[in-house]
C-alpha cells in the first residue's frame, strides 16, 4: 500500500497577486497625497518678488525756471506713487545759474536745463552722462493785460518809447530771443536783462514793461498778461535735456525720477502744460 503526504489547501491563484495590487494602489495614493500635501503651502506662500523693493530716500532738483508748474506736478505725482520718497522744494532758476551752482559743488541729484548748451557745461565737467531729451519750448511776445503800450508785432520791440524786458544772454529763453529778434531783422531796444524767464514774466505782469519774449508754457500759466504770436517762432525751438549727476545722493531714487519724467505718465503732465514732446 503507497502512502502519500497530506495535501496543502488550494489557494487560487489570482488571490495574492489582486491583494498585492490593492496593497500596492493604498500606498500609492496615500503617498501621492502626501506629496500633494507637502507642495501645496509652497505654492501658495512664496512671496512675490517681481515688484521689487520700494524705492526710499530723499530727492533734490535743480530745474529751469520754465519747468516750474510741471516741475512741482511732477515731483507731487512721483512722491505719490513712492510714499517713501521725499523730494525736497526743488530749485528754479536760469539754466546757467544751475549749472554754475552744479559745477561749483551744489549737492544736486537730476538736473532739468532749458537748453543743451548748459547741461553740456555739467556733462563737461564729469559731473554726469548720457542726458536725455524730454521736452521742447518756443517762445511769445508777452504785453500787460489790455496791452497799454500798444503792441502788435516782434518790430514794435525796436521803438524806443516802449519798456522791454528780455533774458540776458547766457540763459535759453535770452539766447532764442536773440535768435529770434535776429532771424526777423529787429533790433530790440531793450531796458532790462534778467537772469531767468520768471522775471521777464513777473516784470511785464506788473506793467513795470510794455513786452517781452517769454516761452509758451510760462504765459499759458497766467491771465495777467496778453499774448502775441511771433512768426518765425517755431523756428528757434528750445530743447530740455534731464540727467541723474553721476555724485548724486541717492542714484536709486534720481533714476527712478528721470524715468518718470521721460515716461507716458510725464509726458502727459508735460504735454498738458504745453510743452512739446521731444
């Protein structure tokens, strides 16, 4: 008689490897779970940094006289946008005042000139590089209000009965007025010289002076004073230059300020005082 060992139970075989799977799916979705878990706060509490960091510091302008209303829109606007910028009162005068005061050490962040020649005397000296063209000008015959001396043209500036004031010279709006008195034939018969287009302004408003040449943008800002139109005008077209000096205080924050000036929102503030683009 054979004997034969007990057998083992069946166990199908399809059982084991469905378990293992089962096993297998359970780890890989707690494990996938977890991993969503972990990635989830990384991606949402990164910081942004694109915007970079604000800008902070003080500013200090020097800027033509015939900048003055757009100058001070400008520097509001800039300090609106960047709270942690302070511009301080910034300076109006002649152009070659400034660029004297500049090249004698005035400490000065950007520089706005009425015309290249004196930004040209900063740029001379080493002081700063690369300015930019932001703005052009041209200039009026400017009488008091209702017009007592009787003015009509550019020539009446040659009588000798009537007051006239121009700009000296060495500052842009003296050196277009020459240009332009020059162009047109006439001889001025001139009683003051003054150092910067304000006092022009200011003295034919006070009706201490029957005319004078000032820029379009300067008579636009007051209804103290009549206007002439001077044929030849657009002719003699003044172009402002603006630059960051290379020893300023706060290079960041002087840039930053150039940039708003030379950009869509400067322009517009520009343009709306009357000035011409570039």
């Amino acid at each position: 008689m054979s004997s034969s060992k007990p057998r083992k139970p069946d166990v199908p075989r399809s059982r084991l490897p469905r378990t293992a799977v089962v096993l297998a799916s359970v780890a890989l979705l707690v494990t996938g779970c977890a991993t969503g878990a972990d990635r989830a706060p990384a991606a949402t509490s990164a910081p942004a940094t694109s915007a970079g960091p604000e800008l902070a510091g003080d500013l200090t302008v020097y800027a033509a006289a015939s900048l003055k209303a757009a100058f001070d829109e400008l520097a509001t606007e800039f300090e609106a946008q960047h709270p942690s910028v302070a511009v301080h009162p910034i300076t109006y005068d002649g152009s070659s005042t400034l660029a004297t005061q500049i090249i004698e050490g005035a400490p000065v962040d950007v520089f706005a000139s009425a015309d290249e020649k004196n930004m040209q005397k900063v740029v001379g000296e080493g002081l700063a590089t690369d300015p930019q063209l932001f703005a052009t000008n041209t200039l009026v015959l400017v009488v008091p209000a209702g017009d007592p001396g009787g003015v009509e043209t550019l020539a009446d500036l040659a009588k000798t009965d009537l007051t006239v004031v121009l700009c000296a010279a060495e500052v842009p709006c003296g050196a277009a007025s020459a240009t332009l008195l020059s162009n047109a034939g006439v001889t001025a018969s001139v009683d003051s010289y003054e150092q910067n287009v304000t006092a022009v302004l200011t003295k034919v408003a006070a009706g201490e002076a029957d005319a004078g040449l000032v820029y379009v943008t300067d008579a636009a800002t007051r209804d103290d004073v009549d206007t002439i139109e001077v044929d030849g005008a657009e002719d003699v077209v003044n172009r402002y230059p603006i630059v960051a000096l290379s020893d300023g205080a706060g290079a960041e924050v002087a840039d930053a300020f150039v940039a708003f000036v030379l950009g869509d929102e400067g322009q517009k503030v520009l343009a709306a005082m009357g000035f011409g683009a570039p």
